[in-house]
C-alpha cells in the first residue's frame, strides 16, 4: 500500500528538486547549519536524517551509497562518516533541529534555520 508516501514537491520537477535537496544537504553537511525557507527545511530535514544514520555504519557499502546521495562529492561523504556520524553514535535519531526566525522581507515567506544538533 501507498500509505504516506508522498513527498514535498517544491514546486519543482524531479530532477531540479533531486538537485535542490542534494545541494542542501552537501550545505548542511559544509557548515552545520543553514537559513533556508521552512518547506525547503521540512523537505530536507528526512534526506539528512537518513544520510546521517547510513553514515553511522562507516562500512564500504554505505560510504558508497553515501557518496551516491551526495552526487560524487567526496569533501562532504568523508566529513560526514569521519567527523559528524561519530557525533551521533548514540543517539537513535533526531540530528537535526528546525527554527524558525520569521517571514522574509521581500515576500513574507517564512525563513528557518536548520542545524544539526
């Protein structure tokens, strides 16, 4: 059955928000914490959570699938299995926190940070 599987669209094809949420996690990954639009934050929040805990294996098998969620970017696969997966070995889940800063100036959309926690 097809129960929830539905994901955020953006507004966008597949590929422009397969490269969107690909771009936002290598940023994510970079500097740790990022201001972004809350439906993009909402749509990410689950890619990076599931980058995170298949970094936690550290195995080849998951830096490679890793390194195929990322696009090939090595700089970001080796800070997340080296440097920010080790961080959450004992924490079941939850890397990440959302909050929120208020509308943007321009159009009032709503602005967030997301942060690993």
């Amino acid at each position: 059955m097809r129960h929830q599987k539905n994901r955020h669209k953006l507004s966008r094809d597949s590929a422009h928000r397969k490269a969107l949420l690909r771009n936002l996690c290598k940023e994510v990954i970079e500097h740790e914490r990022i201001k972004t639009t809350e439906a993009k934050a909402k749509a990410l929040k689950p890619e990076i959570e599931q980058l995170i805990t298949l970094s936690k294996g550290g195995d080849l098998h998951a830096r490679r699938q890793v390194l195929q969620k990322l696009g090939q970017d090595k700089f970001s696969a080796y800070k997340l299995i080296e440097d920010i997966a080790p961080r959450y070995a004992e924490r079941p889940g939850g890397y990440t926190r959302i909050l929120k800063l208020g509308p943007r100036k321009s159009d009032a959309t709503e602005m967030v940070l997301i942060e690993l926690v």
